[in-house]
C-alpha cells in the first residue's frame, strides 16, 4: 500500500510512519517545512505525484496557547489544512485518516466521552480541530477521524515529549506540582500507530476515539511517569489555576473508546502498562 502522510516528524507521526513501513508498505512522509498543507495547490500535486491508495493526516498546529494568540494561522493549519487533504483525497478516491483532539468535546460531560456526545471545545484550538472535522466530512466520505487523548512517546529529542519533560524538571527539582483537576486518557503514540493502521485495514470509515484504556488527573499522570523512573520526588496536586494560560482548557478530555468497542476493534491497552513499556524501551 502506498501511504501519504503529513506530520510525519512529530511524535505520532513517527511512529506511524515507521509502523507502516515494518508492514511493507511504501510511505512518503512529509513535515512543516516540506509541505504547506494550506496550500491546496501544492498538496494537490504532491498527492497526484504519488498517487497514494492511503491519506493520513497527523499534521496540525498544536500550541493551544499560541492558537489563541494567531487565530488565522491556526484557523489555516487546523481546517484549511485537513479541506485539502480531504478535497485531493475524494479527487483520487483514496481514504483519509484526520487526527484530531480529544478536547472537541469540551466539558460537556463528566464521564468519558463516546464518540456520540455533544461537542463544546472551550478554546480556539478546539474549535479549529473540531471545524477541521467538519470540514472532512464535507469533502469526502471516505474517512477516518481518530480522536486521540494526552498523547506521550516519540524520542527524548522530540519538543512535544511529556515525559521527557517531566524526566528532566524531576533531576532539578525535589518537589513538582502537578493538576489534579484536569483529567483525560494518556496515551502512547506507538499503540495509537498500530490502532490506526488496523482501522485502516478493517475499511470501516467514520469518527472513532482511540486512547489507552484508563483515565487520571494530570497529577494522577505525573505520579505515574516518575514512579516509572523510580525516582523519589515528591508530587504536590494543585489546582490547575497555578499554571496559568493564555488558553481555557477543559476539566474533561477523558475518552471511551465506544465505536472501537461496537466494531470489535478496539486494541488499546492499560495506559499504565504502555507507559511503562515506553520508558524502558526508550531510557
């Protein structure tokens, strides 16, 4: 199979990449400075080019702080962006995998969210994300948006590496403080690669969260990352409010993997466990 994909530097894209070629499959992998996914143009010659039977598009602009900041650029990138992957998509008939967020959802709920729930993002990022969805669906009907949760992974070089980041303010600091009132699905970019690749062989197109099984408060998470290390720093909760931003972040972006579950395709592991794996593999 013959894999477009965008975000290929980043630390799901990464993985998906070197997930798809273990399986033989040829992958041409693009980042920010190789493609302007806002440039229908462009994108639409590097696609006829290849021609690709497989469209993945993990490409965004994920600062959530900064989107608030450039609201154009991050309308541009988040929904411009996925309207011409799906346009040149639907224009050589090839399927298209959008990544998207776990925080369109917004706070509408206080369980974890199914794929059926009311969508309320609080912030502009949200919004873009979730208007990148949308604009998907009305450019072709045959995709895949995947809803990811708090996505850890990648290599210890990668900018976007909550785990290193932790790693390293753990060896300069006895005591962390950590959001014990935001809650979400941690979950690791090797496991989503595969998971997404398996949905891509089922041919079962629609709107599907895919996280790690489990929840817990962003203290609950920093908790287990430096018990993973078995380092003995002291982990104090606090309200989110001590780290103050520029964007409004939702109390809930935990999800349940319901449409995976009702097709028999759900893959995903404790995220503990995968959290685990990852740190030893990686350190």
């Amino acid at each position: 199979m013959k894999v477009f994909l965008t975000g290929a530097s980043g630390i799901l894209g990464t993985d998906i990449f070197s997930e798809l070629q273990k399986d033989n499959n040829e992958v041409l992998g693009f980042d920010s400075k190789q493609i302007d996914i806002t440039n229908l143009d462009e994108v639409r010659k590097k696609i006829t080019d290849f021609k690709p039977d497989m469209i993945i598009h993990a490409a965004a602009m994920t600062n959530v702080d900064l989107c608030e900041e450039d609201k154009e650029a991050a309308l541009l990138a988040n929904a411009v962006g996925p309207q011409n992957m799906a346009l040149c998509a639907n224009e050589i008939d090839a399927p298209l995998v959008y990544i998207s967020s776990c925080g369109v959802y917004g706070n509408g709920n206080k369980m974890p969210h199914r794929e059926t729930d009311e969508t309320l993002p609080v912030n502009y990022h949200h919004f873009t994300k979730l208007e990148g969805e949308n604009r998907v669906k009305e450019h072709t009907s045959k995709y895949f948006i995947v809803r990811p949760g708090w996505l850890f992974g990648g290599t210890t070089s990668h900018k976007k590496n909550f785990v290193e980041a932790r790693r390293k303010e753990a060896l300069v600091n006895h005591e962390l403080k950590s959001a014990a009132d935001k809650f979400g699905s941690p979950t690791y970019t090797l496991d989503l690669a595969k998971q997404i690749i398996e949905l891509m062989q089922a041919n079962v197109y629609g709107t599907f969260n895919a996280v790690n099984t489990g929840t817990a408060s962003r203290f609950d998470y920093v908790s287990a990352i430096i018990k993973a290390f078995n380092f003995s720093n002291k982990i104090i909760p606090v309200e989110s409010n001590a780290f103050p931003r520029k964007a409004n972040m939702p109390d809930n972006e935990m999800l349940e993997n319901a449409h995976l579950n009702l097709i028999n395709l759900n893959r995903m592991r404790p995220w503990k466990d995968a959290l685990k794996e990852y740190i030893v593999n990686t350190y």
